[in-house]
C-alpha cells in the first residue's frame, strides 16, 4: 500500500499557481517562490508499517510527518514543496527491494529513505544501486561502513552498532564486571552486537563468556535463560520485534529476588515499551544504551523541547495524545535528522531532478559535520563521505523509579574506528 503525504497539499498549491503572483507574496506563495514552475520534490519511505519493525514504523511515519511539516513550512527544497510517499516493506528483505523499485519506476521519487532493520537494508540496497537512486537508510548494521553496501547507501542520521558498543564497552567493564553473557536476536543486526561488542570487550580486559542467539521471530524465550552461565558477570541484551515485553518479563521471573548478575540492555529490548509495565520491576537499577534519551533530561537544550513538541511525545517518552502510546524514541531521531541532511545536500546538489541524483550523493560525501539544534535534536555528528556513516554521541541510562535516568554520554571520539572502505573511489 502506498500512501502520499505532501504539506501544503498539491490542490493548494495548484490554486495558488491559478492565481498567479498572489502565490509569490503572501503566506505560502513566499516559502515556494519557485514552485510556479517546479513540481514537488518526491521523496519516497520505505516503511516497516507491518512485520517485526512495525511499531518503529508506526513512530517512523509519525516523525517524517513532522519533519516533512518543518520542512515545508521553512521553504522545503530549493523552493520547491516536498512530499513524501509511504510504502510498507512488511519488514521483509524481499519486499523491500520490491518497494525499493515501486517508489523509483512506478511512484517517481528523486529518492528513497527511512529503512532501519538491517535484513531489509542489505535485500534492498542492491536494487538502489542498480536503479542508480541514492538510498538513505536510517539503520544501525555495519554492513554499509564494512563496504558491503554500495555508493547509492549512505547513513547521515544515526551511528552503527560498532560505533555504538565501541563507545560504551569501556564503561560496562569498569563498572559493572568483565564476564559477559550476550542475547542478541539472529540475523544481521544480532551479529553485528556479537561481533564488535565481543571484540570491544575483549579489548577492554573482559570476556564474552557465552553468546545466546534468539530467532527474531521468537514469542517466548524461557527455554533460552538456562544457557546463561553461573559465572556471568554481566547479562547483556538487545531484543527486537513484538515479543520484547515478553522478553524482559520473562528475564525477570527467571532471576526472582535471587542473585543475578548486572544487565545492560540496549532499549531495543524495551523500544514502545512502558518501562513502569507489571513484571518490570526487577529493572530498577539496571542499565541500557540509548541513542536519544526517551525521558526528557534536567540539561535538555531549547530544540529538544522543539522536537518533541513537533512530534508529539511528552517529556516521558509517550505520545501526548495517549500516555500508553510509547514511542521508539531511541532510534525515531534518525528519520528527523535524515530528511534535514537530505535538504542540506539536495540544496548544495543544486537539484532539479533524477538527472542530478548522483550530484545528491556527492554532496552528502562532501559534508563533514553536522551541528546540534532544531535540524538535529540528538546531539552533534560527524560525517565519513568515504564510508557513508555519521558518528555521533551515546548515552548510557540507568532504570530509577520506572524511569531512565541518563548515567554516562560518550565522547564523540569514543566511537570512532579506523576506515573500512572508501566508497569515493567506487563508480556509480
């Protein structure tokens, strides 16, 4: 299914052109001075709306809605109105690339964007390549920086996994113990946390005493809990997929009021959760990494205040409209800041059309840093046009009272990692 948003509305602006310079001098005339003779820009999102991502597209969606509002209202692209076309991909790596094709031949979008599962990325970013349209994804897998991507991929919103526990496993070792048990779903992005969370540990003095891999597609995971050796210091989980709350429940009555070791969760496990749920109250005290601090921080600046306004979420994470409905609010940045990105390098591409797509790309390689405020409410990011991938800062938070309380933000340079492919040098 396909749906179309576009802010102000297509008849809109059609009536405005009917009217000739009234359009250019009054109130949505001034922002779209050139639109007299240029059409919308379409972008096209691929949107996990059903499948096991479906409750971050559904914050997915609600933010580029948002987003495209800002946008719009400042003056969209080169003058031009932006519109956004909505097609799910069920989460499904085969219907990905089905859609990946659908928004380009059929929808004609100048680009697409807002992937995340990383099984859908690495189905989807090969037809992008070979339809020659640049490929935003909002994602976390390694595989684009490790260059098993291409040159149409690019990732300006949000960090990888290596960057991610790279930055963190310094602060697990030295404050919650070095024998570590890891839970990780089985499929790309699992792999990814097995593979450089192990890695950084090992780095760090410490040990992956055992690695537990869990179908994504699980509903029940008691059977899975005996696994965890005595000797664990540290249990440390990232879950995906609409069992989550199933998950975590379950954790909890396996362990009771007995000893157990520290966890550290990645809030995937908890992502459109209520942390103050029945059954989560062995939580209380441990720790998980956030990417963007659900509950509004003591420090927050003026344009988180701005961001969480725009998209609807109060200062607990959940929408204003409905306290139970939580929000992926860890990971939903990443589509916000993306289509400002995508502004920034349509404006410095000078674009017009599909004939300037690879310019697009190039310009996004040009760029280096992006700064924090309204455009980007996370926090400030550093851009790596050879390998495609942003680095940006992590926060560790610890449960207190059913709430996250941010313990720990990394350092920028805490993250970084020495270059894995050079996608400059590649032909489009």
């Amino acid at each position: 299914m396909t749906d179309k948003l576009i802010t102000p509305s297509r008849r809109t602006l059609l009536k405005g052109m009917a009217a000739g310079g009234a359009l250019l001098t009054t109130g949505l005339g001034a922002r779209f001075a050139q639109a007299q003779s240029s059409a919308p820009i379409r972008l096209g999102f691929q949107l996990h709306r059903t499948g096991i991502g479906a409750s971050y597209g559904r914050w997915y969606e609600r933010t580029a809605t948002a987003a495209l509002k800002v946008l719009n209202e400042a003056g969209g692209i080169n003058g031009r109105p932006v519109e956004i076309v909505f097609e799910d991909d069920g989460t499904d790596p085969k219907r990905g690339a089905e859609v990946v094709e659908k928004l380009t031949a059929q929808e004609n979008c100048d680009l697409i964007f807002g992937t995340l599962f990383s099984h859908v990325v690495a189905g989807s970013a090969p037809r992008a390549g070979e339809l020659k349209v640049p490929y935003v994804i909002c994602s976390e897998g390694h595989q684009l920086a490790s260059g098993g991507l291409n040159r149409w991929t690019l990732q300006p919103g949000i960090t990888d996994v290596k960057s991610q526990v790279q930055s963190m496993a310094p602060w697990v070792t030295q404050n919650l113990g070095k024998k570590v048990t890891m839970i990780f779903p089985d499929y790309a992005f699992g792999h990814d946390h097995r593979d450089y969370f192990s890695a950084a540990i090992t780095a760090e003095g410490g040990e992956v005493v055992a690695q537990i891999a869990i179908p994504p597609t699980e509903t029940t995971f008691t059977r899975y809990f005996p696994q965890i050796p005595a000797e664990t210091e540290v249990l440390y989980h990232v879950m995906v997929g609409p069992a989550v709350l199933t998950f975590v429940k379950e954790l909890g009555e396996f362990y009771g009021t007995g000893a157990r070791p520290q966890i550290f969760g990645f809030i995937d496990s908890l992502e459109a959760v209520d942390i103050a749920s029945p059954g989560l109250e062995f939580l209380d005290g441990t720790h998980f990494w956030e990417g963007h601090p659900r509950y509004k921080q003591a420090d927050a600046a003026e344009y988180e205040t701005f961001y969480r306004a725009a998209v609807g979420v109060d200062d607990n994470g959940a929408s204003v409209s409905d306290p139970a409905d939580v929000a992926t609010y860890a990971h939903m940045f990443s589509v916000w800041e993306t289509l400002f990105a995508l502004r920034d390098a349509m404006t410095a591409a000078g674009y017009q059309g599909p004939a300037d797509r690879q310019k697009v790309v190039e310009a996004m390689e040009a760029m280096t840093a992006f700064a924090e405020g309204n455009d980007h409410p996370q926090g400030p990011k550093v851009f790596n046009g050879k390998t495609h991938q942003v680095f940006g800062l992590q926060s560790i938070s610890k449960v207190e009272g059913g709430k996250l309380a941010r313990v720990h933000q990394t350092a920028m340079e805490d993250g970084f990692y020495p270059d894995e492919v050079d996608y400059t040098t590649m032909s489009f």
